[in-house]
C-alpha cells in the first residue's frame, strides 16, 4: 500500500538585507515550540522590484516536482518587508479590503497557486502603541513607504492627526525634514520613524530632527528592533521622551500572519 506523502510547509520573508530578519527567527521558534518539524521558514532575498514577476514564477506548487531530499514542499505563506510592500501589489491575485486602502502588503497567503495580499502592519502598531495612548497631541510619521501607510491608517482610525515627513514631498500631508521647526515639535506628541534609517549596522545614523526640542511629553516610536536602542531613540530619550521600538509590532504582525495562513 502506497503512503501518502504530507508536503513539508514553507513559509518565508520577501525584501533585502535579511541577514537579521526578525521573521525567521521567530518564526523558526514558534515552529520548534508547536512540534511542526514539517514546516520551515526562510528568507528569499529579491534584488530589484523588477524581480517579484520572475521570483513568482518560480516558486512551483508541483508536489511531484519541489522537492528537498526527497520531501515535496508546497509554499504557504509569505511575509514583505522593505522595499516591496507596495510592488508586491502588482503581482497578487486578491487583495484584501483593509490591505487595498493602506495601499501596501505585508503578508501573503498561498492556497491552490493563488496568492491573496493582507497588512498586518496597522494591527501590530496599534497593538505596540496602545501602552502609551491616549496621544492629547498631533504625530509625525518619518518616511513615506510601504510601512508608513499602515501607521496612517491606524492613526486615522484612532483620530490623531499626523502629517508625513520625507526628504522629497509630494503632496500637503508631507513637509520636508528641514520644515520640522521647534513650533512643529511643540505642536507633536508622538514621533513614528518607518524608515529604515539606523537598522544594523549602520547604527550611528537617524532622522534629521531637532532633538534639542524633545521634551518628556514627546512619545519616540522607532519601527526599526535592531538594534533595539536606535540612535532615533537614544537621542530622544536623553531629553526625557518615552521611546519603543518595533519588535512588539512585530511580535503581534506575526501572530496575525500566522492566523491568516491557518484560517
């Protein structure tokens, strides 16, 4: 009697400069603690945005036909990290509604070749965020990508006004950096860095504000977890701010990535 072979899971992270990723760590872990030998996590480093198309067709669901010693895998789900939660777009079959109006994916799920987008991102902020609400004042959101239209969501939908900051506007809901003037900062109380400015190893940079008006009413939410004491926190902290940095967001966009693939 023939036995039939249960496919080995693989889920995995798509961007660049994976070498630290948070993802497979975790991700390895939750596999090891739940007794799921016959699922693995790993990185798949995509040089250009014009790669996505090529990467997709790559990735065959022949059980006959992947395979690792001998083991058919099928791919489940994936996760996107920087610069690709928006070009993603362009190459999935369904997105959701709440992914659609953030305007970017960061998390894919895969069942029978199709490849359905979501965002997990604006649940994970709002979840790391919530320790420090309510937020009486304005907020800045550092950078204009991919992460950034999350974090605009999630303020949108608990009413605290924001205005983006990158070094190119484009539109007036966005200032340049130089336009963060002390009257801005006096008119701020939380301060979000999307950018991956300060991410390992090049820890001795951050954004170009004045941290010379920080004051203990300020509240520094840094998105980048390594190294878990960024430059951007650092420099606000020494004025009195209270600061976090994003390795519980990310915690809590993984539990819910990992519930989307297992619904």
């Amino acid at each position: 009697m023939e036995i039939k072979q249960i496919p080995r899971s693989i889920f995995g992270l798509i961007g660049k400069r994976l070498d630290y990723s948070f993802s497979r760590s975790y991700f390895t872990e939750k596999f090891e603690s739940l007794g799921l030998q016959d699922h693995e996590y790993r990185n798949f480093e995509i040089p250009d945005a014009s790669e996505l198309v090529r990467f997709r067709e790559s990735v065959t669901y022949d059980l006959q036909t992947r395979t690792t010693a001998g083991k058919s895998e099928i791919i489940r789900g994936l996760n996107v990290t920087i610069p690709y939660k928006q070009d993603i777009m362009d190459i999935l079959d369904e997105i959701s509604p709440e992914a659609r109006d953030i305007g970017a994916v960061n998390t894919i799920a895969i069942e029978d070749n199709r490849w359905t987008g979501y965002n997990t991102d604006a649940y994970g902020f709002g979840k790391g965020l919530s320790p420090f609400l309510p937020i009486k004042k304005n907020a800045l959101i550092l950078g204009t990508g991919g992460a950034s239209k999350a974090i605009a969501y999630t303020l949108d939908s608990m009413q605290i006004p924001y205005l983006f900051v990158s070094r190119n506007p484009k539109d007036e809901f966005t200032i340049d950096y130089k336009s963060v003037s002390p009257q801005v900062m006096k008119m701020v109380g939380l301060i979000i860095n999307t950018t991956p400015l300060g991410t390992h190893p090049d820890v001795e940079v951050a954004p170009e504000i004045p941290y010379d008006q920080v004051t203990g009413q300020h509240v520094f939410y840094d998105l980048v977890y390594n190294p878990p004491q960024t430059l951007f926190m650092k420099k606000a902290s020494a004025h009195g701010a209270q600061v976090i940095n994003g390795k519980q967001m990310l915690v809590h966009q993984a539990e819910k990535a990992w519930e989307i693939w297992n619904k």
